[in-house]
C-alpha cells in the first residue's frame, strides 16, 4: 500500500491501468468453471457426467461470484519484500527458495516446535475456498483459495487458557528478497489476530490457488487468509506462529498507526484518511463495471459481526 513517506524510486500515481492483465489466460479460468459447473450438476443428482464419488461438494463458505484468473491472481500483488511495484513479486519471487520449509510454533501452546511444511499441511484435508479479496488500497480480486482452517492447527498444537492473540511472522531472508535489504519497513513482516479471529472458521492457512501450489509471489508456500479484513492481514510466507496473551505488533501499525489499524475489518463506512473505503475496483473488471460497492466485513458480516458486538469499529479500525 502507499507509504506516506514513498521509497525513493516509488512513482506518485501507480500507473498500471485497470484492464492492463486482460484475460490473456483465461484457460485456466475456463477450466475451473468447467469443474465447478461438474460439481453443481453433480450435487443436484443430475450428473452421471463423472463418478459422484469423485464429485467434492463447493465449500458453503465460498463466494459465487466469478473468480479471477490465475494470471490476474499471480501479476497484480503485493509482497514488499520483493519490491513496491505490483508487478515486482510475479517478476522476480521465484528466486525465493521454498523448499525446505518449517514453521516454529510458540509461546502458549502444549505443543511448541518447529514442524516440516510437509507434517503441517497434513492437519487436515486440503479444501478449495472462493473468498472476496480486499486490498485496503480499494481494489479486490475473488481467489480460489487451497488450505485448511488454521483452527485446525491450533487445535492440533493445543492453545493454553489464558492465550487471546496469535502472532504471525515471514520469513527474513535478505538474501533473497531484496525489499529487506531496502529500508521503510521494519523486517520480518508480522501480523496478528485475536484467538477467536483466528480460530473462526473462514481464517486459512492457504497452500495453494486453483488447484496448484502456492505461487511465491502470493506466498508460498504457506500464507495466511483472512477474508472479512483487510489483504495486509493475510501475511505470506510464513515461518513461525505464536500463542500470546498479549496483542502483537503488526507492520502496517507499527508503520503509519493512524492509518492501519490492528483490526483492519473490511468498514465502507470508515475511510481510509487518504481515500474513501467505500467502493472497490474489481481487478480484470474492465473499464466499466470495475467499481464497485464494498460491503461491510467485506460482505463476510453472517460469519464474523458477532466477534466484534459492543465495539466501536470507528475506533477499532
Ligand atoms: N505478507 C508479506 N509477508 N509481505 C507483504 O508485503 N502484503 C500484504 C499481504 N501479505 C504482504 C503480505 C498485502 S498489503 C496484501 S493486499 C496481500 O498480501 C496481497 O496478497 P496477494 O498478492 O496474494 O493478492
């Protein structure tokens, strides 16, 4: 998002055009419809097009509305340690070397360690999930999502009474992301959540997207999605998770306080002090049709309004 003291080379006005990604690789998307058209006539009983068997349900937490393409998904990011321009990631993240991996898990739980990507991602069965993606720069993507509920992991590790956060951290390695050798931020990347934020059942730990493995310009090859809030919650990347009772720092706050709150919730009533929060620009929506309105909770309100009852979201943001 736009720093407010900019990187030296940052340009003023991001001149990437709304329709720039185009629908180059719409095979992928094409596909994907396909299946998901398969799965419907297939839970409707109508198909022996494939072996019911076979036929996985759509999640109940997924989105209908139309997914992005991979293409759009994997040009248009942001991933600061590799550079501040939303093409960098897709140009130059894969020279960051995913494999080994292991995330450390501390603090309050019954099961501290450090656990193998490979042990990790068996907690529980991969699922797809089509989740609204909201950038609180005011643009939004739909993403097919592959992961499972971090609620699943943190039960697995046992959280100890008297744990409320969680806190997350990227991997550091200057070595090979270059924006951590460029000053602004204070590296490694970290977020939070509170314990019940984390353990709702939308909050993922995501391990890939259409069906492949995690791109690493969106976080491979393990990254955080939290739907209802804003995209700098969903850190990428991650190494290590920690159980607190206490609310952990978190980037964005540590950077501009006034502007990024520790709840970060998708508010289109609550504008950002450089721009209004109430519409979105959907990417690859074309030149007509990309605006439009945000919902509160990003549209997630059903899933998540009762975790923040009694509080001033306009001072909680
Ligand atoms: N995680 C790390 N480690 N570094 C980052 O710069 N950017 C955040 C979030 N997670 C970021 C990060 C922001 S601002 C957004 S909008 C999303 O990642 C973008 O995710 P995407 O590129 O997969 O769309």
């Amino acid at each position: 998002m736009p720093p407010k003291t900019r990187q030296p080379n940052a340009p003023l006005i991001r001149s990437r055009k709304p329709d720039a990604l185009g629908w180059a690789d719409v095979t992928p998307k094409a596909q994907f419809l396909n299946r998901r058209q398969l799965m419907a006539a297939g839970a409707a009983g109508l198909g022996a097009i494939a072996a019911p068997g076979l036929l996985k349900a759509a999640s109940p937490y997924s989105t209908d509305a139309e997914a992005n393409t991979l293409k759009e998904i994997t040009s248009y990011n942001n991933f600061y340690e590799f550079g501040w321009d939303k093409g960098d990631p897709a140009a130059i993240a894969d020279q960051l070397t995913t494999d080994p991996w292991s995330i450390e898990i501390a603090g309050m739980v019954d099961k501290p360690g450090t656990y193998d990507i490979a042990d990790i991602t068996k907690t529980a069965p991969i699922e797809e999930r089509i989740y609204r993606f909201r950038c609180v720069e005011a643009w939004s993507m739909v993403i097919p999502w592959n992961g499972f509920q971090l609620s699943a992991l943190l039960d697995r590790v046992g959280v100890q009474s008297g744990a409320k956060y969680v806190a997350f951290q990227t991997l550091l390695r200057p070595d090979e992301m270059p924006g951590q050798r460029a000053g602004g931020i204070d590296w490694p990347y970290v977020e939070g959540l509170r314990l019940d934020e984390a353990m709702n059942p939308l909050t993922l730990l995501a391990t890939g997207i259409y069906g492949e493995p995690m791109p690493n310009q969106n976080g491979a090859p393990i990254r955080l999605v939290v739907p209802w809030k804003y995209g700098f919650k969903s850190i990428k990347s991650i190494v290590k998770i920690t159980l607190t009772d206490t609310q952990p720092p978190t980037t964005w706050n540590i950077l501009q306080p006034r502007e990024y709150g520790f709840y970060a919730n998708v508010n289109p009533t609550v504008d950002h002090p450089r721009w209004s929060q109430a519409t979105e620009r959907r990417i690859g929506g074309g030149l007509f049709g990309a605006r439009q309105e945000t919902f509160m909770f990003n549209g997630y309100g059903d899933e998540v309004a009762d975790m923040y009852a009694g509080m001033d979201l306009a001072k909680n943001y």
